[in-house]
C-alpha cells in the first residue's frame, strides 16, 4: 500500500492538485459555495474531465468520477473502490497548504473519513477520524516555527499536525492517538505526501511515550465537552474524562516530557464555572505546569451555543435525538453552573526557573499570524518584564537598556490645531497589535529607546527637555515601563 500511496502522491502533485490549484479551479464563487456546503456551482466548474477535475470531484465533493488512469493504484491504496467504469472515493483526501513559508506552499495530503454533510441523513461514526479544519491551522499557526530535534504530535487524528511538522520543522516525530483508525490514516496521510521521520503510537493521554523527552509537544486534544452517557462518544473530539479535565491533565502533565528549554503548544476548551473567574481557574493550571505559561481566550460560548456547535458538527441535528441530547449538554451545564465555555490556546516554555512567569488575558481581535513565529518573544517579554520590576531596588533599572520593539507605532489624538494632543496612543502594526494608552514620559522614550544607551541618562534627558522633576519621571518610569515591556512595546536588552 505504501508504495501505491507515494505514487499518487507524486500524481496528485503533478496533476496540480493542491489548495492553491483547486482554488484556482473553482474560483470565487464555487469555492464561497463550497464552504456553505453547496456543490452545484463547484460540479459546474470541474465539469472538463482533466485529472485535476477528477480528484476534485471525487475527494472534495465526494461523488463518482469516471475512472482515471490511476485508479488501479487509488484501489490497492484503499482510498477508492471501482465499479462499472465509475470509482468512488473510500477516503477523502485533501492538499495541505503549509503555514510556515506565508505563500501558500504545498505540505502534503491528508487521509481522513469521508465529510457527512448535514441534511444528507448520514451519520458520524464514533470512530470517525476528521479531516484537516479551522482548529488544526490554528494550532499549525501556534506551533513553534525554528526547527527542533524532535516533537511529539499528541492525538494525531488524521496526521495534519505532523505533516507540518515535518516540513522542515522537526527532525524527528512521534505522533499518539488512542484511536487506531486514526493512526491507520496519519500513516496513509504521511505515505501519500511523502513525509519521513514519523513514528506512531498507540495510547491514551501521555502513555505510549512515558519516560521519554521532546523539544516539542503539539496538541490538537480531543477538549470537547460532553455530558457523558448521553449519545455516542465520537473520540476524535471527546476524552470520555470529566469536563475539562482532559486539557488540565495535558497541561499538567506534558512539561514533565519536555526538554530544557522545550515548549508545549495545544488548544483548549475550558468550562466557565459561576463565581470563579476563568482567568483564576485556567491560571492554576498554568501555574500547576511549573512552566512559562501564555493562555488566551479566543473565543466564549455560552452553554446553548456550545451546545448546538457540537450537535451540527456530529450531524445530530434535524434527528429525533437532538431534542434529548440537546437537553441532556443543558442540563449538564446547569449542574455544574456553567456559564459559558471558553477556547483558546496554552503556550508552555520549560525552563527550569524557580519563579516561571504566566500570562491569563483575552485577545478577540485578529492578530498577525502565525502566532507561533513570536510566541515565544511574548514569553520572553514577560520574564523581561519581571527581571525590570524587580531590579529598581537598588537604582540598577536605570541601568539597563532598552529598545523600542520593531512595528510599534505613535498615535496623537486631539482637536485640530490644538498644542498638546488628549491622547498618546502607541500602537503595534505587527504581532498582537495591542495598543496602550500612554504619557509624554513613555512617548518620548519610544522616540528615543533604541538600545545603545541606559534607561537612566535617557530619563533625565526627557525631564530637562519637558521641565519634569527628575525623580518623578523616574518614579512614574518605574511604575509604567514593565507593563509595556510585558505587552510587548519595549525590550529588555540582554546585558553585556
């Protein structure tokens, strides 16, 4: 089968199927369709018969397709059956766009269960592997970008994670699902692009890799969570653990395989429990990890919605079961006074400090991606940012240099013509664009910060200029600048 695999890969490429090619395929409007679930527009525009069109048909929109030239390998690799000059696709495929080189380079296929549309009347298999989507780019995006030794993919699915990771960012990988079908696909995902370096392994949580050490940990987690015994569990999304458990477990207990130095990379669901600020509750498990910790909440449901996602995304919806299992989440929620339910990610760093720094903030608003080229630089700025507070005891912060951090840019804003401005703004163009309200004091030292000399004879520069007090500038200097060093609009130069 292997052999068979690569072979089709090698067409597949060759044939020009790739995101960028079926996008170019489809255009604008067959592809908008496409993404509402209708196919019509998209059968209109592969109608040609070229073997891009073909591969199109049968594995995005999932209908028979004159047998092509290949279909003798499409069935031995068991990804299509034929009959009556027709074949049918088993599997469905898909080109994998690569998140690193930011021009859309090809990475791969990936080999999942064929897609149920809702209103089609199939049903989700509880074993159901899915294909590559919205939380698997994410998660791509967050992912470390430099090259590391090794990586661990933990709960692989269908291999997305480990495809990017070996496209020139890890060495080695290992890649974990307690779902053997799962692993059956990741290996055919990896074989049919190519990939080499992966091994797998079978096993809840962190077993089947106890004892050993990464560079690297990416999960995807099975974080969805359900009432238990209420309706089939469908493993690609539900731990069967309690509640959230599962991610604090994973948060817990992965910095112990982590190399010096190493980092963890996963997204989360976390419940929003009645008088416990989320921020405390997914704060005690960052600290709980021992490591650098960077949690953000990107998104909020409250438990009706949460609800409804999860029964569209099984296809239960419109089924004489909904109504019970609709009720049986509420009811569920309403036990454990949940509130609501909260996604983002978790960002680790073992470093092997007494005192590991942890951040708890949202962020709702689009950020530059990917996220993971720089998320270690925001771990970096918020142990900066304690190293500035606490070393103003002895006047030794004065000491230090800083620079102003590169796409940080300077707002006025006021009544037209007037002298002094209402407002000072510094805003981020890049990264998490953040945007910080700020005095004359900090809006000077942007202008002037850039490394060379120490904060101190800078300060006492900017007091002269605007008639200040010396020691106030560097009082109100002390209170404001690790904030902004934390938020990312100054560094802390390494001292000499």
């Amino acid at each position: 089968m292997s052999d068979h695999l690569r072979r089709l890969g090698a067409a597949f490429e060759g044939a020009g199927y790739t995101v960028g090619g079926v996008r170019a395929l489809l255009g604008p409007v067959a592809g908008g369709a496409l993404a509402r679930d209708e196919i019509v527009p998209a059968l209109r525009a592969t109608a040609g018969g070229s073997l891009l069109e073909a591969l199109t048909r049968l594995f995005w929109l999932q209908v028979p397709v004159a047998a092509p030239a290949l279909a003798g390998d499409l069935v031995a690799a068991g990804l299509a059956e034929e009959s009556g000059g027709e074949v049918r696709a088993l599997l469905r495929v898909e080109p994998l766009e690569s998140v690193v080189s930011g021009a859309g380079g090809h990475a791969g296929y990936v080999v999942s269960d064929l897609r149920v549309r809702p209103g089609s009347g199939g049903t989700v298999r509880p074993d159901h592997v899915v294909g590559a989507g919205g939380a698997s780019a994410s998660l791509a995006r967050l992912a470390v970008h430099s090259p590391v030794d090794n990586a661990l993919d933990l709960g692989t699915g269908c291999g997305v994670q480990a495809l990017h990771l070996a496209a020139g960012r890890a060495r080695r990988i290992t890649a974990t699902d307690v779902n053997p079908r799962a692993l059956e696909l990741a290996a055919m995902s990896v074989a049919l692009s190519g990939a080499e370096g992966v091994e797998f392994a079978e096993g809840p949580l962190l077993e089947p890799v106890a004892g050993r050490r990464f560079d690297l940990i990416v999960s995807n987690p099975p974080f969805v969570i359900a009432p238990p015994g209420a309706g089939p569990r469908y493993v690609y999304r539900e731990s069967g653990l309690p509640g959230d458990d599962f991610c604090r477990r994973l948060v817990a207990e992965a910095p112990a395989l982590l190399n010096e130095g190493g980092h963890c990379r996963l997204l989360a669901n976390w419940l929003q429990v009645r008088g416990v600020p989320w921020e405390e509750r997914v704060g005690a498990w960052a600290e709980e990890s021992g490591c650098d910790a960077w949690v953000v909440r990107r998104d909020v449901q409250d438990p009706a919605e949460y609800a409804e996602l999860w029964l569209r995304d099984s296809c239960e919806a419109g089924t004489p079961e909904y109504r019970v299992r609709y009720e049986a989440w509420l009811d569920y929620f309403e036990r454990h006074e949940v509130t609501g339910v909260g996604f983002g990610w978790i960002a680790l760093r073992r470093t092997g400090s007494e005192r590991p720094v942890t951040r708890v903030e949202e962020l709702r608003h689009a950020v530059e991606e990917p996220v993971g080229a720089y998320a270690g630089a925001v771990l970096d700025g918020l142990a900066a940012a304690r190293e500035f507070s606490t070393g103003c005891g002895q006047g030794g912060v004065f000491e230090r240099r800083l620079r102003t951090a590169d796409g940080v840019v300077q707002e006025q804003i006021g009544p037209p013509g007037a002298e002094d401005p209402e407002r000072i703004l510094l805003r981020q163009n890049g990264r998490l664009r953040r945007v910080a309200g700020v005095g004359t004091v900090e809006a000077a030292l942007a202008g002037v910060c850039d490394g060379t000399l120490p904060l101190g004879p800078l300060l006492d520069a900017i007091a002269q200029l605007t008639g200040l007090d010396a020691d106030q500038v560097r009082a109100h200097a002390r209170a404001v600048l690790p904030e902004l060093v934390a938020d990312g609009f100054f560094e802390l130069v390494p001292e000499d």
